[in-house]
C-alpha cells in the first residue's frame, strides 16, 4: 500500500509546473543587485529610491488620513482609484495635456506605475504582435511583453560622442529615424517610450517625439508612455508629454509614479491616464488581479497632489523644488566623477547618471568568453571590494545587444549629500590607490 501511494505521488511530481508564459523572464536583476546591495554595500546608489525623507506634506497627509477622521480610509474603496485621487489626478493632467478628462474613466490607480505597466501589456497586446522597445529600458518592459505573449524589437539610441572633448550628455544619445521607421510593420501594436528615460536620463526632444508620433499614427501604433520622472528634468529643459502631440491622445496610455514624484517609493501608488478606448481594457485586467491599492496611500498622495495644484508653478511646489535640489546633487556627482576620471554621461533629467568605467578597468580583470558583461562583473566587483553599488548599464539591454554597451555603470543621485560624499570618497581612494600602485 505505502509503495503504491509514494509511485503515485512521484509520479504526479514529474508534471510540469511552470506556465509556458513565464520561460524566459524568470531571471531579475534587480532581485541580484538588491541582495548584493543589501550583503556587501557601504554606499547605495544602485537602485532608484531617495534616501532622503519624503516632504512633509506627504507623510502628515499620511498621518491625517491614519487618524480617526474617517475610519473608512482603512476599507476597501474604488476598484479603478479613490475617488479624490482620480478626480484631482484628472484635474492636474488636464492642466497638463490640455483637454477634458473625465476622472472615471480616462485615470486609474494602479499598484506603482509598475502595475499600470503590467496592465498595458496584458489588456493590449497579444500573441504575435510585436511591441518596439527603445533601448537602454527599463528592464521590465521586455518581460512583460512576453509574458503577453508579444515580441519585443529593439531600437537602440545610439550615442554621438561631442567632438570637442566635452562631457558627453544624455542628449547626444538618439535615435536614427531610418533605423526607427524600420522597425515598425504590420505586426507593430505599440510602442514603449519612457522619457526621461532611465537609465541615461534623456529628455526626449520635440523633434524626436514627432517623429515617433508620426510613426504612431502612419502605422496606427499604440504608445505606451512610461513618464515616471516627468517631474525631473535639468537645466530649463522642458518635459513634452507626446499624448499632447497631434493623432496621440486616442492612442496613448501615460504611466505615472506618485512613488517617484514624491519621494515615496514604497507607497506603491502609480497611474495610467488614457482615453477610454484604451483604459477600459486595463481595467479589466486590474479588476481581475489586483483590484485597487491600500486606499489610506491613495488617501494621502491625493492630499499631496490637491497642495501642488493649488502651488501650481509657484517655488514652493515640490515639483519645483525637488529638480532644483536633485539638479545640484547631478552636478555636484558629475563633478566629482569627472575627478576621478569615471566620465559621465550628463543626465537631462531623471534621478539616474550613466559613468564610463573603462579608465577603472585594469582593477577587473576581463575574462575572455564570459557569458556575463563586463560592466556587470565590474559592478559586482565594485560592492564587494569597494563598498559601492552601482548598476551596470547593460542590464538595460536585450541579450543581442548586451555586449554592445559593457563600459558604462548606472548611479542613483536621489541621495543625502553624505551618501554622496562617501561615494566620492570611496572612488577617490580607489584611484589614489590605482596611481600610487
Ligand atoms: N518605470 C520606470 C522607468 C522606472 O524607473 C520605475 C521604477 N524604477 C518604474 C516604472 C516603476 O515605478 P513604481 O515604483 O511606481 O512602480
């Protein structure tokens, strides 16, 4: 009898368990990287997060919602958003794309804008479409779209070092519009931009946001528009939000992040803002698996957004002041990076700078044929024996192109001006120690 039921039993463990949907993207590196932060790292600048408190609007919002006010702030509230959040998050993108927006149906709350990306991918594309990536990404858009079951094709910005021996900037990475209308086709069902773009902090110009509309529209292509630092641009740049270009609205869904907008990323509140013809499929996927987030969160960024509207413009704003604050901190880790001759790669906007390490290389030894870029035991080199964690660039690329870009390793500047000295300081000392060696 026991031999027969255990027979039984294995043999039941010899089915498959995993879903076909998931070969392929089971690896993540943001789970690598965070350990090896979490294990080895004296200094952080890795991952995308402040170390720095969010406003304090933010977190008395927070607390005035927590308080016995109204105790319903901790039921179950709107599936598709909070009512005061989406009517206030309609109110702002009215302001900002220029038309009506009906809060029911052109917002939804989603679970961080990772969650409003998620529901893109599954509610619009299907088997056989193909979506275009722009490259270097955010690395979850390629997972996604095959989790859809889509194709992902890629298009790389491709960089065109300044001549006269100047810093490299984020500007001069761009994309060739040959190589771009290239890439669209009959199979072509959306298009991912994220601008500013993580990780080289690109501001995407009018120019080249006409050219991807055009495309858009020629083709009837969706865009997908991941706009999470839309807030963080340098220097007087302008953000151009391309669902206010011509033939856009009808065809793009704009992702937002209150997690990066007010420093809170573990709050988790995101957006899509879009026209219904689009939204009402993500919500169908959001009320089949998430159904809303924790409504006190979505309470709070609410109260945190009516205080911008009414600041709207003014230097109080804290879309305001943090670019102005974080502005100095980019200038202040360019600086520091250009001394040790780790050249970096100014960022138009974003919380992120790019570094080229290939001055550093002679410490990390290459090994020839490795599966793995350089940049990436290069990064894993620099935690483990210097403290300092950064990301390499190449992880922003699909496997094909990878090995195109192993000389460069992403820092986060959302940091505490002491986080940010320790970093030079650790990169100061290793450089003296190269010299002096
Ligand atoms: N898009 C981009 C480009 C990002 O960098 C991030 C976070 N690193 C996200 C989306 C996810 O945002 P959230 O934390 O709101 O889910």
């Amino acid at each position: 009898q026991t031999h027969f039921l255990s027979h039984s039993l294995q043999a039941k463990m010899s089915r498959p368990v995993q879903a076909r949907r998931l070969k392929g993207v089971e690896k993540n590196i943001w789970v690598e990287f965070v350990k090896l932060a979490a294990t080895y790292s004296k200094v952080n600048l890795g991952q995308g997060f402040p170390d720095f408190p969010a406003p304090d609007f933010l977190t008395e919002a927070l607390t005035r919602a927590l308080g016995r006010e109204n105790h319903m702030l901790h039921q179950y509230t709107r599936a598709f958003g909070h009512p005061p959040l989406v009517k206030v998050l309609a109110q702002l993108f009215e302001k900002l794309l220029g038309r009506e927006l009906d809060p029911m149906t052109n917002v939804m709350v989603t679970v961080g804008a990772y969650q409003a990306l998620f529901c893109c991918f599954q509610a619009l594309v299907d088997e056989g479409d193909e979506v275009i990536i722009i490259e270097p990404f955010f690395d979850c858009y390629e997972s996604m779209v095959k989790m859809a079951g889509g194709t992902p094709v890629f298009v790389p910005l491709r960089p065109n070092p300044p001549k006269d021996g100047k810093l490299m900037s984020s500007a001069d990475w761009q994309l060739d519009p040959a190589e771009l209308a290239s890439k669209f086709s009959e199979r072509t069902k959306a298009i991912v931009l994220n601008s500013p773009n993580n990780p080289l902090g690109k501001v995407f110009s009018r120019g080249e946001l006409g050219l991807i509309a055009e495309l858009c529209v020629k083709h009837d292509v969706l865009c997908i528009s991941d706009e999470v630092y839309e807030w963080l641009v340098y220097d007087g740049k302008q953000h151009i939000r391309i669902a206010s270009l011509q033939g856009m609205w009808d065809r793009t869904v704009v992702v937002g992040s209150a997690g990066k907008t007010f420093s809170a990323t573990g709050w988790k509140v995101g957006w899509a803002v879009g026209p219904d013809r689009l939204l009402q499929h993500l919500r169908t996927v959001h009320q089949n698996s998430v159904y809303h987030c924790a409504t006190i969160a979505q309470d709070a960024v609410a109260q945190g957004f009516q205080r911008e509207l009414m600041l709207y413009g003014k230097p109080e704003s804290y879309f305001v002041q943090l670019p102005k604050e974080l502005q100095q901190k980019r200038d202040w880790l360019v600086q520091s990076l250009d001394g040790v001759g780790m050249k970096p790669i100014i960022p138009e906007g974003t919380y992120f700078l790019v570094a080229d390490i290939s001055q550093f290389k002679s410490d990390v030894p290459d090994v020839p044929n490795s599966d793995e870029p350089y940049d990436s035991r290069f990064a894993k080199w620099m935690v483990k024996n210097k403290g300092l964690a950064a990301i390499p660039l190449s992880t922003f690329y699909s496997e094909a192109h990878k090995n195109n870009y192993t000389n460069f390793i992403r820092f986060c500047f959302a940091k505490e001006e002491a986080t940010l000295k320790a970093a030079s300081d650790i990169l100061q000392k290793w450089k003296q120690e190269k010299t002096s060696s």
